[in-house]
C-alpha cells in the first residue's frame, strides 16, 4: 500500500489548520517574548525578496510556488493527523512532481545550502514514498552584505543560466544547488518590475541598521555631550 503523500495548494483546509495550530503553538511558546523592530524590518525585506524571486522563477518553465507537501503522520498529535511540509516552489505537476526546490538568501551560501539540504532531504525522503523518481534543487542568492566575510569562492552562475537549471531534467543526481549574485538578481527583477529601484539601497541600510542600531542616530545630541556628561552632575554633598 502507497503511503498517504500528497501535493495539495495551500488553500487546502488541511494545511490551513495545520498553519493554524502551529501560530497557537508559537504564541503559547513565545508568550511575554518582545520582538526586535529593527530586526523585523529587515526580515521584511529578506521577505520582499523572495518572494520576488520566486515570482520571477514561475516564469520559467512548469514552476509553482503554491504547493505544499502533505502527508499522513499515522497518529493525532497536537497538530492535527496530517504533518505539511511547505515547499519553496515544485517544478512539474501535483500529480508528477520532478523537484522539490528551496530558495536561500543568505551572506553565507555554504550555511545556507547546508541547511537547505536538511530540508530537501527530508521532502525528497517524504515525496519518494510515492513519487521515487523526485529530486530536489537548492537555489542560493549570495547577498554580501559584509564585504570580505565568509566571501564565495566557488562558482557563481549566471542569472541567464536560470532557465535551463529549471528545466535540466538532472536524471542521474538527486540534488543540486546553485549560487547567484544577489546583485545581479535584484537588477534583474527591477527590470522585471518585481522590486523597486530602490529596493537594494533598502535591504542592505536594513542589515546596518539590524547590525548596528546606533549608525542611524547621532552619539551626540545638541546641548549635550557624552564626553562632557560628568561634568554636569551637581554634587549633592
């Protein structure tokens, strides 16, 4: 008997409760926890980004980016009798998929693959019970947000070479990945009308700001100094 495995869109109800029950299980997890605003804005525009990615690469060949990889845990468990596996994009069909994908943006491509590969190992393990044939492909957008830190010294292919990466049929590999420029990626989706021209100044003041919350503000405010501080205390004795 085939395993219960399934591809299904994310508008399916199972996958909206199942997305339901892990927000009550997060909120009860991080109850009293305070978020980072500045950290945030700068996760909004890793968000921005991908998904302006991942909208461009439906434009190549049969790529979808709402399908969800669901399966029959065999039990009932707080999250419900089905566990759902988001994927980045699929190519091929829901019936017939040919690769799970996964999108990394990332100043660390090597950390970055390293976990994408976690992943798609586990939705390639899943996916084969009914599909042995599927693959997987890693995408890795290398975003050099600090000059010189952990610099890519490998390969980094061209933003032409996309269209023939998702359709390669990689008949005798079971997974691939491959690192882009995040410069010429976002030049290319601005022409493409995908992000605003000034999108990359946005994303990288984001970083600095996220690294450093004091570069955006002066040391020194008029009428008081730091340097001079002790010297206006008013002895009290």
């Amino acid at each position: 008997m085939v395993p219960h495995v399934e591809l299904v869109h994310k508008s399916d109800n199972r996958f909206g409760l199942f997305i339901t029950k892990n927000m009550e299980l997060d909120a009860r997890r991080c109850r009293g926890r305070t978020k980072d605003p500045i950290a945030a804005d700068h996760e909004a525009n890793l968000r921005t980004l991908e998904a302006a990615t991942l909208k461009w690469l439906t434009t190549f060949g049969n790529v979808t980016t709402e399908l969800v990889l669901l399966y029959d845990r065999g039990h009932h468990s707080q999250l419900g009798e089905y566990v759902c596996l988001e994927t980045d994009f699929v190519i091929g069909t829901p019936d017939y998929p040919d690769r799970f994908g996964e999108l990394k943006i990332s100043g660390s491509p090597r950390e970055a693959m390293r976990w994408a590969r976690k992943q798609l190992r586990k939705r390639v393990e899943i996916g084969s019970r009914r599909w042995p044939h599927v693959k997987a492909l890693c995408i890795c957008i290398w975003m050099p947000f600090k000059p010189g830190d952990d610099a890519w010294h490998d390969k980094i292919f061209d933003v032409s070479d996309i269209g023939s990466i998702v359709s390669d049929n990689l008949a005798d590999r079971d997974m691939e990945c491959y690192v882009f420029s995040g410069i010429r990626i976002m030049e290319t989706l601005i022409k493409a009308d995908l992000l605003t021209a000034e999108f990359p100044a946005q994303i990288f003041k984001s970083f600095d700001l996220m690294r450093n919350p004091l570069a955006n503000h002066p040391l020194e405010i008029p009428g008081f100094a730091l340097s001079s501080a002790f010297d206006s205390i008013v002895d009290s004795d």
